[in-house]
C-alpha cells in the first residue's frame, strides 16, 4: 500500500520512478493523551526528473499528511555514472 502511495504522490512532484524500495519504520506517535500515531514507510530508488518546479515544490513544501511527525521529507542526489 505505501509504495502505491509513493508512485502516486511521485508522479504528482515531477517525478518518473525507476527503482523503488521501501522499508517499514516504526510507527510515529505524537505527544499527550490523544496523541496520533502515524506509520512510516522508507522509499529509496532511482527517479528521473520530469517536471523541475513540481519537484522543487516537493523538496520545499514535504509529501503526505505526516510532515508534522518528520515524515515526508524527498531528498535528492545525483545518480553517480
């Protein structure tokens, strides 16, 4: 399910996924008596960029509902060849 959402939310910041991994975390639980837990998803793989402004807004602004737990974060490297 996680990595459905990934390819979705990918594609939507400019993104075409060549490779993708994803790895469980723990889930995230937030602070105080009604506090929310969150469950997290690692995705590491190889992308190539197609839309350089979606991909600039989704480094800036995070992906998904869980930014508030640190969760969301894209980050980028050059591929090495």
């Amino acid at each position: 399910m996680a990595e459905e959402w990934w390819k979705a939310k990918a594609e939507a910041a400019g993104l075409i996924l060549r490779t993708l991994i994803s790895s469980s975390m723990p889930d995230i639980r937030g602070v105080g008596e009604d506090a929310v837990q969150h469950a997290a998803t690692r995705c590491d793989g190889v992308a190539v960029i197609k839309d350089a402004e979606l991909v600039r807004a989704a480094v800036r602004a995070g992906i998904g509902r869980g930014k508030a737990y640190g969760c969301g974060l894209l980050s980028l490297a050059p591929m090495a060849t």
